[in-house]
C-alpha cells in the first residue's frame, strides 16, 4: 500500500513509481501528490502533459489540501521557475487545474522550441489562463537536495551534414511552401522529422508513394543509383540532401568495384546509409558487420580485396574488424582517408572523455540514430551506465538516484535544445563543458536552395 507524505490533512497520496524500495526511500520527499484520476508514470517531466494525459512528472512535490474533486495538482521541479511555469501552461492545456506557491512564469520565457513542441503536441496554442489562487490552507514541501554536477562534452549534436539537410528542407519549404516529399526521414531524428512535418514535409519510404514529376529530397543518408534512376525515369525534381561524406563512400565504392575488387563493406544491413552504398555495385560487395562475420566472408580473390565502412560505426570496433580482414587477405586496401566521419569520431572522443568522469550518462538521440547508438555502447564498454533517450522526458529518476556527476551528450542528428531541457529538468547545481576538439566543417547547399 502507498504511504501517505505531506502534512497531516494532506489529500497527497503515495503513488506507484514503478521504482524500488530503496530508491522510493531516497525520494520520498520528493514524490508529488496526486489526486482524482491522474495516474503517474514515474517520468521526470513534461511527456504526458504534453500528450494531454492526466499524469504528472515526479520530480518534488508539492502537497497540498486540494478541494474536493480537484482533478490535478501542480509541482516543482527543483527551483527552476521557469520549469513550474512552463509545467503550469501544460497541466491547464489538459483543461486540469493548478495551485502553487511559487510565482510562474509564462511559457514564452522558455526557449521558443520548447514551447512550439509543446504547443504541437497539445494541437492548442498556448494557455493564456491566469494562475489560479493559492488554496488558502496550501502547504508546501520540497526537496533540498541539490541537483547533480552534469558534464557536457563538446562536440555534441547536430554536424555539418545535418545542418545541411535540414537547411535544404526548411528553405524548400520557405521558398516553395508544403509539401515537400523527403525519400526518409532527412536526419535520423524524431524530433526534427516531428519539427519538419508540422511545417509541411511530408517524409515517405519509398518514391511510390510521391506523384511523378513532384518535388523529392533524398536524406542526409544518401540513396542507391536504382532509387536515383526511378526518380529520373518519372520526371522527378531531386534536392539531394546526401551528406557529402556519405557521397564520398559511394564514389570508393564504384571506384573500388570498378578496378576489379570484392569490396567488403563494414556496417549495418538495415541502416539506409548501407542500402545505398551497397547498390553502387551490389554485384562486388559483400556486407560485413562483425568481427565474428570477417571468418565466413567470401571474395572472388583474395589478393584483391578493398574495404570500406559505414559513416558512423564505432572507431574502436572498426578497426578490430579491419586488422582481423587484414589478417584474411594481407593485401587489403582500404580509402585514403577514414570512412568514418569527423563528427562521428569527435562525438565518440567526447563521450570517452566525459564517461571518465560521469557516475551516469545520458545520450540525447532517438533509437535508429546510428551515431547515437555508438556513444551509448562506447560509454557501457567503459564500465559506467548510459542512457539513450530521445528527450527529456525519456528519463528515468531511478537512473540518477546516487549519482553526483552525470554526462550528456548528444548524437549529429539530435538539436541542441533537447540538451537544454535536459539539464533543466536535473537541476543541475553546475556545467563543465568537457571539449576535445573544436568543429569548423561546413557545407554547402545545392545550388537549387541557394540565395540567389
Ligand atoms: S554524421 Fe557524418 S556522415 Fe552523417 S551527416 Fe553528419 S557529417 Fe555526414
């Protein structure tokens, strides 16, 4: 049975976070109150809110005496008000009422995205509701213990190809309005295709499902020459987004294939990047994509041999699977310079260096993010516990219980304000910034979006 918390009176219950013993004994101060049919997930922030469910984020309480009937409750999130503001706006967009001591603050003082996510997720602009009233017999208590030290690594987010993509859609949407078809998602992120589409993208599998002679844009992860030739073949319009450092594979691959080599491929079968450069000569490469794969792969001759690898795979564990391909066939060659990118590498540098110092750390960046998986896996086979999440509210409180030092960090295809959020929401009593290199690659656009 839940225990109840809060001064004698209180109408604040002890609800099921789905957390231990132990942990519940840690934070029990720190559980909110809850009241009539709200349910409560155990997720730290604003997720369910933002979806118009009657749940609320367990971070601190606040308890109250309520009237009777009272549907909804309000909370703190450590002592950044602009947090209760912005939780306020979202538990009255759920049509739930609010009390609270602290004075809030309105939505729009947070980062404009944050509010534009919010205000899209409840299909209504924002609350103009004034705060209501203190109930008079309102009492309140908080938790005091300070927020975790977080350190940032640096490089982090978006990368130049990215960049890039997401530029070409938004100035194809400026120039010529919705909808603009793009062959995938542009950039492996959830939030930036959610972000696109509410502006008039309209993100497709195949070119199947897009009129002949319409307007399509190939993603950040390029295509195959098949998908480019079907295109071309029903009078397609390409705004070809390809980072030029998947462009780059690609033209290895056909010069590789084209002098007469098995070309082994390092990678992922079901990531897109792979599925294009597979098809540039699909009849001379053969997919590898583990170490374990190298002793079974099978080449027409072994003396020649070239390799080449997927744009963001782990630098420790492709080099293991090329010195073991090496070790089959002597005469390997390999491109001139790494296939792994530079903001793959530079982001898995700056992960190593903050995992070091971290007791936990967080990788912002959704699920089919390549690079993002990567960092989460070089973090754990450092010993210390990761977490991907694709935002704020992805977090678990369990995951931080005990721990004073938490690093964050985020993969190329996740927006930096996502970070923003998150270090928000932990209360962070500081921010070190942990950089290993510094990032001045750009790109430039095709000339079909440029400035004229
Ligand atoms: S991660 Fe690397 S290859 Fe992929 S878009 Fe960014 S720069 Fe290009």
């Amino acid at each position: 049975m839940p225990k109840p918390v809060g001064p004698a009176g209180s109408r604040a219950v002890r609800a099921d976070f789905g957390v231990s013993n132990w942990v519940e004994e840690r934070v029990r101060d720190d559980l909110l109150g809850v009241w009539g049919d709200a349910t409560v997930t155990g997720k730290p922030v604003h997720s369910d809110l933002d979806s118009r469910k009657k749940t609320l984020p367990v971070v601190a309480a606040l308890n109250a005496d309520t009237p009777a009937g009272a549907t909804l409750v309000s909370l703190y999130h450590g002592d950044d008000p602009l947090d209760l503001g912005h939780a306020a706006e979202l538990i009255e967009r759920c049509g739930a009422r609010v009390w609270g001591q602290a004075r809030p603050t309105s939505c729009s003082t947070r980062p404009a995205t944050t509010c534009a996510r919010s205000t899209r997720a409840s299909g209504r602009p924002a609350s103009s509701t004034p705060w209501p009233a203190s109930p008079p017999a309102a009492t309140t208590e908080r938790s005091t213990m300070p927020g975790p030290v977080v350190v940032l690594a640096s490089p982090r987010s978006f990368c130049a190809g990215v960049e890039r993509a997401v530029e070409i859609v938004e100035r194809l949407l400026a120039q010529r309005g919705g909808p603009i078809h793009v062959r995938k998602q542009i950039v492996h992120n959830t939030h930036v295709v959610a972000d696109l589409e509410a502006r008039g993208a309209v993100f497709v599998d195949e070119l199947a499902e897009v009129a002949d002679g319409a307007t399509v844009v190939f993603s950040a992860h390029g295509v195959s020459p098949a998908v480019r030739a079907e295109a071309e073949r029903r009078g397609m319009e390409v705004v070809d987004a390809t980072c030029p450092l998947v462009t780059k594979v690609h033209t290895e691959a056909r010069r590789f294939a084209g002098r007469g080599d098995t070309v082994v491929l390092i990678g992922h079968a079901d990531h897109e990047e792979v599925e294009g450069t597979l098809g540039e000569a699909p009849e001379r490469t053969v997919l590898v994509q583990t170490l374990d794969d190298v002793a079974t792969v099978e080449v027409d001759d072994p003396t020649r041999v070239s390799y080449l690898t997927q744009t963001t795979l782990a630098v420790d564990e492709t080099a293991e699977i090329v010195a073991a391909l090496r070790g089959r066939f002597p005469a390997l060659k390999g491109p001139a310079s790494a296939d792994i990118c530079y903001a793959t590498t530079n982001r898995q540098d700056a992960v190593r260096a903050v995992a070091d110092e971290a007791d936990v750390v967080l990788v912002v960046g959704s699920e089919n993010s390549s690079n993002s998986v990567r960092l989460v896996e070089l973090v754990r086979r450092r010993g210390k516990p990761a977490h991907l999440i694709d935002d704020v509210t992805d977090i678990r409180p369990e995951w931080l219980v005990g721990k004073e030092t938490v690093g964050l960090t985020a993969g190329a295809s996740a927006p930096t304000h996502l970070l923003d959020d998150v270090i928000a929401a932990l209360d962070a009593r500081e921010v070190r910034v942990r950089e290993t290199t510094r990032e001045t690659v750009q790109f430039t656009l095709p000339l079909d979006v440029r400035p004229r």
